[in-house]
C-alpha cells in the first residue's frame, strides 16, 4: 500500500483483501469489545474544508479507538486558506504537527494536490465529485460481509446502481473497487443529466464487469443482489441544472419497490446521509426496520475499515492482537433499536 489513500487505482487487489482482513481482525475493538492502544501518541489532522458529519466523525472514532487523538478543522470562514494560504503551504504546516491526514475539499483533484507536499499519510475523504476512496472500501466490506452471511458468492453478483450516478464520488470509487473482482453485473439507473460517466463505464467494462444502463426503475430486478442508492447531490448542481429539477417517484428505492420488483435477500445500501423530506426522492424511511435495509450496519462497518486503513498506513497491523484488552464499561448488546438483518 503506498503511503497515501487518494483514490481506489492506488490499491492493488491483494492490498484491497489485506485490509479487508485488517477490518475484521479490528471488529471487537469498533463493536467496544475490546481496546487496543498501538496508535497512542499519535495525531490525526482531520480537515474538513466542506460540510461533513458522518464522515469526519467517523474517522475521528477509529483513530481514537486505536488510541491516537485526533484535531478537527472544518469549514474555509475562519481557515488560512481563506486568507489565500495554498495548499501546498497548509500541506507542510499540518504535516508538522500531525502523523496522519484525512481531508475532504469541494474541488476534485485538491486532496492529491495537497498529498503532493507530504510524507505524511493522507486519505482522501472526499473531493468535490471526484472519489471517496474509504467509503467504497467500507460498502465493500458490508457487501462481502452480508454475502458471507446468506452464503452468497461475490463472482457474479448484480449490483444495481441509482441516484445522482454524475456527482455521487461513493458510486465512482465503488465501482472502480468492483472492477477487481469481475466477473460482476452492473445496472445503473439514474435521472436524465446524473447519469454515471462514459469514461468509467467504459474501463470497468473493460476490466470484466458488465454493464448495463436503464433509464429508470420499472421493470424486473429480482435477480439484483444489492441496490445501491445515492442522494441528489444539488450542492454540486450548476444554475442551469438546478432550474427546474425535480426527481420524480420514478427513482425512488422504498418498500413497494423492493417487495414488487426485487427479491427477499436483496440488500439495500446507501453512504447517507439519506434526504428523508418527502419531495426529495430519496431512499424511503418507509424500509425502516426491514432487514433488508444495510445502510446501518454499513456505517457500523465504517469504523472497523478506516481503523484498518489507518493501521495499515502506520503500519502497526501486525500490534493489534498482543495490544488488545477487554473494555471496562457497560455496552449495549445491540446499538439501535430496529438492529435487524437478514
């Protein structure tokens, strides 16, 4: 693995399932089982130059559950880079401070800009419509981990794809991720203008995976294993598309969908947050509480594979199971109330 996580071509397959097992052998340190302390004295910079919650909140978990602390910086109103500082200067100055980075930025291509002046480890979580290298690592996880538990096999699986397909960096790096381990079927299915790029169609196509590209969700999908669904991303939209749109029912994953048109062991992902205004369109809350509904656990999941991530770039993976030690504090036996799976 290099010492940056910028995008998912950086990792090789071997380095995908390395830290795949990583993950898991780190599940009873994210499930507070256990405590491991082998990044003590550590320090994280996690930089959010765009709005975040989920994300920013859930790296600054998994590098303090391997022990390290973590400084958060959110927000361009107060930053010297308001002031004009480059990136390449924030770069080097935060690199003095910090052993680890993780930012996201509004502009595809500034995190690898900003890794460019740096030894130290940085991770992409996020640039503008580009990638999100770790989320497509932790819808990965979820999905073998769910395939493992119906004794599925990932060879060959159907894998629908829907939402804004353009701006969704989740759906671009999940399904460079997929790529590797074609043969594998893809459906995407997005509103007119949202549709996913011709140039990453055309590589993974190249690379094993089947594709194909409807124009909406009427018809057949009970053969699809996983439906993966994304908000509409109107941050990103230009005035000339904000006019006047307006996502029809026609795109909406929801109960009806999945009970008339897909199967009982199809699981339903999404990176969240999900928009649960009843104009937006978005993944229903309706499927609360049906066992279908992954997007839990998958969030659980992210914690586990971003520990992995930050152990394997500060190489320590091989520390964790003489470090670990059972947790002193009351745990819950499930973390929300409508835990339920298949």
């Amino acid at each position: 693995m290099s010492s940056h996580l910028l995008s998912i071509d950086s990792l090789s397959r071997d380095e995908i399932d390395h830290l795949m097992r990583v993950a898991a052998r780190l599940e009873p340190v994210a499930q507070r089982r256990k405590i491991t302390r082998v990044l003590e004295g550590a320090v994280l910079g996690n930089l959010f130059f765009e709005a975040s919650t989920r994300t920013r909140v859930s790296f600054h978990t998994a590098f303090s559950r391997l022990g390290g602390s973590v400084c958060d910086t959110t927000g361009f109103t107060f930053s010297s880079m308001a002031k004009g500082e480059s990136l390449y200067d924030t770069s080097r100055v935060m690199s003095g401070y910090c052993d680890a980075i993780v930012m996201r930025h509004p502009e595809q291509g500034s995190v690898a800009e900003f890794a460019a002046a740096t030894h130290v480890p940085v991770i992409n979580a996020g640039d503008g419509p580009g990638e999100h290298p770790s989320q497509a690592l932790l819808d990965f996880y979820t999905i073998d981990k769910e395939f493992t538990q119906q004794g599925k096999a990932l060879k060959d699986a159907h894998v629908l794809m829907t939402g804004d397909l353009k701006y969704g960096r989740t759906v671009h790096s999940l399904i460079r991720l997929l790529a590797r381990y074609a043969p594998m079927r893809i459906t995407l299915v997005a509103p007119p203008g949202l549709e996913m790029p011709h140039h990453l169609i055309e590589r993974v196509s190249r690379q094993g995976l089947t594709v194909e590209v409807r124009e909406s969700l009427a018809g057949d999908f009970s053969d699809v294993d996983v439906v993966y669904t994304t908000r509409i991303q109107k941050e990103r939209f230009t005035a000339e598309m904000s006019e006047g749109f307006n996502l029809s029912r026609d795109f909406t994953v929801d109960r009806a969908f999945l009970d008339s048109r897909c199967n009982a062991s199809t699981i339903v992902m999404h990176p969240l947050p999900r928009d649960s205004r009843p104009e937006a369109n978005d993944l229903d809350v309706d499927l609360n509480g049906d066992p279908r509904l992954a997007i839990f656990r998958q969030t659980d999941n992210g914690i586990p594979v971003r520990m992995a991530i930050f152990a394997t770039l500060l190489k320590v993976e091989e520390h964790i199971e003489r470090d670990l030690r059972d947790v002193p504090w009351f745990v819950p036996p499930t973390v929300g109330v409508d835990d339920t799976r298949l």
